[in-house]
C-alpha cells in the first residue's frame, strides 16, 4: 500500500497512519472498521474502555476469512485505568495479565501488535509495576510490542531507569494546537515514536482554522488531509477517526501532496498550547 510505515525500536513496523474507533459503538465499529479495512487501512486503534473491541475483532475476523493476512494487519488496544485496583506488587501484575486476556478474547486474537497503559495515572506511582507485566507480555510474543499513552517526560525517566524494555512509542494528544515539540524531542532522544491521538483536533475548530483553509485551497485538498500530510511529514504516527465512509477513504488519501516550508510555518503559527483532552498528569478517572 502507499501508507508510510516507521520503524520502532524494536525493530517492528507500524503504519504511519491507523484508524481509531474511540466513541464508536460496539455495534457500530464492525461496519466502521471493515469499511476501513476495505479503503486500506491496516492499522487499529481501540482500548478495552472504547468496550468496542469485540466489534473491532468482527471486522477483523471478516478480513482475515476475506484473505487479508493476520500479520498485515497491526491492531493496538489499551489497558484501562480500572482505579478501584492499584497495579501493586504481583497482584497488581497478575491483575493487568488477567485485562490483557480480556481483550486479546473480545478482540478474537492470540496477540495484539500493540498493547498500552492508556493513562499514567502518576498520583497512584504504579505504571512502573504495571510495565513489568507489559515486559513479561512482550517476551511472551503476545504482545509484540508495549508502548504507553499520555505518558510525561518524567514518567518515561522512570520508566528507562528502572526497565530494560522502552516504550515502542506514547500515544499522545496532538495535532497543530498542540504539537507536543518538547515532548517529541525527548522521544527521539529515547528511541520512543509519538503516536497523535485527536490528530484532527477531534474534527472541530482546527478544521476551520483559516491558515489551514488557505493550505487546503492552494493543494487542491482538504483541511483534513493537510493536516494530515502535516503528521505524516513529521515523523508522526496519526490515528484519525472517522465513521463516514467518504471521510473514512479522504483520511487515507494524503499521497501525491507535499506540504512546503511556507505551509509548515503557517501551521507552526496556529498553535495555541490549548489541550482539548484532560492534562494526564492529573488525570485519574476509572
Ligand atoms: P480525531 O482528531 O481523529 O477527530 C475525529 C472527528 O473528526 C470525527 O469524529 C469527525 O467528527 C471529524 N472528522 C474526521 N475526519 C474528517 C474529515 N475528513 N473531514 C471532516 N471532519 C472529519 O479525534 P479522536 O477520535 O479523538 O482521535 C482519534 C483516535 O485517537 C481515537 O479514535 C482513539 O483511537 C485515539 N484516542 C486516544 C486517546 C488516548 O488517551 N490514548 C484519547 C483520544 C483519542
């Protein structure tokens, strides 16, 4: 396909640009996904707390039995938060053990090619226990690889201190508002790939915004699709949504355009700083 892949650090690929099924219903997301995997997406973003990954894992099972290779496909899921447990000692490892079962069962997999800890949680101290699970996972093959999400440079000093296993990559929020400069100067130090979540800004303002308008006009695209092209010439991996076939194919289509300097500029000039999600270092939901 013409979709960029990156190459992680433990030598796996993934492709440049996935599908994210946050906020789709179970019953809505084997349709969303099938279409996705129909326009050529291969890559899946879901998380045990979308409670969509038994809908997600039907369209998988429809494209392998439709002929698309298990091993061309990349599907990520995540470990919720489930805060009535602290994530301590060997209970707290058996216990994300027993999550990781959970969705690997709803998904229909015998491995996901991403597993994550969804949210820090830094308040409770116990993502770095929590990781010697992911660890044992990994060496296990059933994940193949572990990365993290919403993860700060602090918790990710912990996390290269104490583990001989780095985040393939953090799933963070990103897009031109909020570029996350700092934070991916500190990934690419580390070996970590940044992975935007919200990557278009969760279809609102950012879609509006003027300075993309004029970009979108000037190469025959859409606002999306720029924004888009502008992940994607980043360095970045984007996990767009989208439950609208049309949007579905438009998303995946940011090949033959090349944002120039001039454009790069004029994105760099809109950020605001301003998150849309929750600020993970004090995000504690469960
Ligand atoms: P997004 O930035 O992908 O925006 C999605 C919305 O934008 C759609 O619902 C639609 O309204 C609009 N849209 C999509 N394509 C469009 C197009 N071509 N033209 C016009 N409008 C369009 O937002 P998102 O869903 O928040 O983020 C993407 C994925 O990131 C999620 O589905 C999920 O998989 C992941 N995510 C992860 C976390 C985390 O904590 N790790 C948090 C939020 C989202």
């Amino acid at each position: 396909s013409s979709i960029p892949s990156v190459t992680l650090n433990n030598g796996a690929q993934i492709p440049q640009l996935g599908f994210g099924v946050w906020q789709v219903p179970d019953a809505e997301a084997t349709a969303a996904v099938h279409a996705a995997i129909q326009a050529g997406y291969r890559s899946i973003d879901t998380a045990a707390i979308y409670e969509n990954e038994a809908g997600t894992g039907q369209a998988i099972a429809q494209a392998l039995a439709g002929g698309v290779a298990r091993e061309d496909l990349y599907i990520t899921t995540k470990l919720w938060n489930s805060g009535t447990r602290d994530w301590s000692g060997e209970q707290g490892r058996d216990a994300v053990l027993r999550e990781f079962d959970a969705s690997l069962a709803k998904l229909g997999l015998d491995y996901v090619d991403l597993y994550l800890i969804h949210w820090p949680r830094p308040m409770h101290g116990s993502y770095a226990n929590v990781w010697k699970a992911f660890e044992q996972l990994a060496a296990d093959g059933r994940a193949k690889s572990v990365g993290v999400s919403n993860f700060g440079q602090e918790q990710l000093t912990r996390l290269l201190d104490e583990s001989s296993v780095v985040p393939v990559l953090n799933q963070v929020e990103l897009h031109p508002y909020f570029p996350q400069d700092e934070l991916r100067a500190f990934h690419a130090e580390h070996g970590i790939a940044t992975e935007a979540w919200s990557p278009l800004g969760q279809g609102k303002d950012l879609l509006a915004e003027p300075a993309l308008l004029q970009i979108a006009e000037k190469h025959g695209r859409t606002v999306a699709q720029v924004v888009l092209r502008w992940h994607l010439q980043s360095g970045v991996i984007a996990i767009p949504k989208s439950v609208t076939p049309s949007r579905i194919k438009e998303n995946l289509d940011v090949a033959g355009f090349e944002l120039d300097a001039a454009d790069i500029a004029a994105i760099a000039g809109i950020a605001t700083g301003q998150r849309i999600g929750p600020d993970p270092q004090g995000f504690d939901w469960n």
